[in-house]
C-alpha cells in the first residue's frame, strides 16, 4: 500500500508520495520504491503509481519510460489529451505483455476467486454445523452449489466494462482452458462441484474481466499538471487491472481542473484516511460510527417507549402506527446530526483549508503535501495493529506552467556524482528502448 496526494491551485500542483512496497502477500515492506515520475521531460506533466507496483508482471517504472520515450518532446492541447494517450499505448499493448503473462495473470486470478468461493463454502459448512450433528454430502453439495450461485448472481447483475471484443467470452474459455481445470481442481479438491456450478465458475473469470469489479488486484494512476492550452492545472487519475485476448480494464476514477470556481483542490490516493481525518476534524470510519450509532439510538428509544405503554387508545392510533412515526422521527433527526456535523465541518475545518490551499505559493503546496503524506506514515509507525505500509523517504514534485517539473524531494538508488553520464545523456533518449529518470 502506499500515502500519495496532489494539491492542486491555480498557480501549481504539488504531488507527494511515500516509497514503501509491500511484497509476498504483505510480509515484506520495502522503503525504497519509486511511485512519482516525469511522464515527459520536455513538458509540465508528472505521473503517480499506487496499488500494484506492476502491470501484468511489468513494473510501471518500465511503461511509463517505455512511454516517455515514445512521447519524447511532443506536446498535447490539454492535460487529458497526455492521459488518454497512455490508455492508448496500454491499449496498443506497447508494453507488450504476452500471452505467457496473461495465462500467468488468469491462473492467479482465479485462485484469488476460487479461494473467495471456498471460504464462504466453509463458513457455511462451519455455521451448519452448529446446528445439526453431522453433515452429510447431500448437504456439502448444496452448500457449494448456493455459494457459487451466489457470487455469480452477484457478479452477473454488474455493469459490463464498455468495447468488448467480439466472441469475447468463447476465445477466453478456449484461450484458458488449462487454467480453468487446474484451478479448479487445485482450490476445490475433492468437494462436489456439479456440472452446472462448474459452468458457473467458468463465467466468474468472464465477469472478473468483463464486469464493474473492482476489488482484485490492480493499480491506480495519476497524471497531473498542465497541457498547452491549460492555463489552470488539472488532475486524471485511473483504476487499471488487465490486459487479457487484447482487452485493457480500466475505468476513469476521477477528472479535476482547477478553474474560476474551483480554485483549490486536495486529492488524496491509497491510504487516505489521516487526510481526512485532517480536512474534516475527525476520521471518517469514526464519523460513519458515530452517525450510524445516534440513528441505532433514537430508533431503539423510541421503540422502547412505544412498546412499554400499557395502553395507546387515548392517543387514537395503534402501536404499529407510532412504531412507524417513531422510525420517521428518528430519521428526521439523525439526517438533521448529520447535516449539522457536515456544516460544522465545512465552516470550521475544510472550509479555512480549502481557503488557503486556493492562495498558497509553490514551496508552501510542497510543504503541505509532503506533511500529510507524512502524517499517513506517523500514523501507521506507531499504531500496534497497523502495519507500516507507508513509509521511507518522501518523493516530492511541483508542477507549474512556467517552470515545469521541479523535483522538491527526490531520492535515488545510487550517487549522482558517480554517474555524471546519467545526467548528460537524460535528454538524448530519442531512440532509446528505456528512458533514464531524472
């Protein structure tokens, strides 16, 4: 996991990150990753990576060099246009993922599915069993089939990824076949998967690659700064997960521009909740906590009330009746709570913020921004049941119409002045296969 933001006014915007990695299923934590790159050298646009630290087994360090290299010195109207270009070149399959990552990438990720389905097998093996004696394997086979058939009607209601390839879905069976099986016969083992729950597995990968899910594994970006005609800067940022039979799924997660109305912006990336915590003055798992709680309150009094009268006929209505008013009451006042803490929270803690991040000079957004990240990674060093996901040094950038991009804070895995031919070659990567970092 990772701390990143970007603030954004009408003069600048600063992007900050942390450099921890984590690795083998979240047993190792490196400090030493880099997350934030120039996505040109000739032009004012940077470039975050968060989630995965690779695209279908390729570090995104690579793909984005490989495409700074293939932008060189050309420039784009607007921010998006540099955005949609590198959705492009995923798209074009220019980092040339093969098919041998791909069957790597669907095997894993049917593991990771397949894992989902037998564990939601388990717990209701584990709860019939607390119930009846004994299990017998008629019960076993309709406790696999529900839970399959549960996941896949789940999945099969979600929205389809837009432009999917004609015979999508028969090449991917064909494609995958082995895959299918092995997973299959790898999670499952000897539990009893009819014919028509198998089928039903089958299209779990289809939905995985086809549909509006978002929970596997996968990688956020973010492109910031200014195109040509941008006066103001502006903010892409993209969820992406694969490349499979030609297919990139991806989804736009967020587009901000600064303009005359909105003239300061904080976006906070991956572990964000100490961002929060410091624009609205209080956490926001907290604050869904304590909203939910009240209204739990006020229904259960009112209830209490109701059901302890002896008797409601001098009110003219039926218990049933006021238990319904009570529920409405209840409502009308938590909604009230909730507005209040909103208003509270906007006049006196965001509000001031916003304000201020509106007018504040290039250092002042670096400062800012590398403070918050820094204040995520506090957090996660001294909290006991946390891990230290965030961490190590803090890379930051700023990002200005007339100065470009100008590294603040920025770490490197080796000296500078042992490497005087990094420097001299940076900008001479026209026909290089990989461009060097600054």
């Amino acid at each position: 996991m990772t701390a990143e933001i970007a603030i954004l006014n009408k003069e600048a915007v600063a992007l900050a990150t942390d450099s921890a990695v984590t690795i083998n299923q979240g047993n190792k934590i490196y400090n030493s990753a880099n997350k934030l790159f120039t996505l040109s050298k000739f032009h004012p646009v940077g470039i975050m990576i968060y989630g995965g630290a690779t695209f279908m087994q390729i570090p995104w360090e690579t793909i984005i060099k490989l495409f700074r290299c293939k932008l060189h010195d050309k420039k784009y109207k607007k921010l998006a246009d540099y955005a949609n270009q590198f959705i492009r070149f995923l798209q074009k399959n220019e980092p040339n993922v093969t098919k041998e990552m791909q069957h790597v990438y669907v095997f894993v990720t049917l593991h990771g599915i397949y894992e989902t389905v037998l564990n939601a097998i388990t717990k209701s093996r584990n709860e019939f069993l607390k119930t009846h004696k004994i299990i017998e394997l008629k019960d076993i086979r309709k406790i696999v089939s529900d839970e399959i058939y549960s996941l896949h009607t789940n999945w099969k209601k979600r929205k389809n990824i837009p432009k999917l390839p004609k015979q999508y879905k028969s090449r991917l069976y064909q494609e995958f076949k082995e895959e299918l099986t092995n997973a299959k016969r790898n999670v499952f083992e000897n539990l009893p998967v009819d014919k028509k729950s198998e089928s039903k597995l089958k299209d779990l990968l289809y939905y995985a690659l086809t549909k509006e899910i978002w929970p596997l594994s996968g990688s956020g970006i973010v492109i910031a700064g200014f195109g040509e005609g941008d006066l103001f800067p502006a903010l892409v940022s993209y969820d992406i997960q694969s490349f499979v039979l030609g297919k990139l799924k991806y989804k736009t997660s967020q587009i901000s521009k600064i303009n005359s109305k909105n003239s300061g912006l904080i976006a906070p990336f991956a572990q964000n909740e100490m961002v929060f915590s410091f624009m609205d003055g209080i956490e926001k798992k907290y604050r869904s906590q304590l909203e939910q709680s009240i209204n739990d309150l006020f229904l259960e009094f009112g209830e209490l009330v109701i059901n302890n009268i002896n008797s409601v006929k001098p009110l003219g209505k039926t218990k049933t009746q006021l238990l319904s008013q009570t529920k409405d009451v209840a409502k009308k006042i938590s909604d009230g709570l909730k507005i209040g803490m909103k208003t509270y929270s906007e006049e006196y803690h965001s509000g001031p913020i916003m304000n201020s991040v509106s007018t504040l000079p290039k250092d002042e957004l670096a400062n800012m921004a590398e403070a918050l990240v820094n204040l995520t990674s506090f957090k996660r060093r001294v909290a006991f049941d946390q891990k230290e996901t965030v961490g190590g040094p803090i890379d930051v950038a700023v990002i200005s119409k007339g100065d470009g991009f100008i590294w603040i804070k920025r770490k490197h895995y080796f000296k500078l002045e042992y490497n005087q031919h990094f420097m001299r070659t940076y900008f001479n990567d026209k026909n290089n296969k990989v461009c060097k970092d600054e």
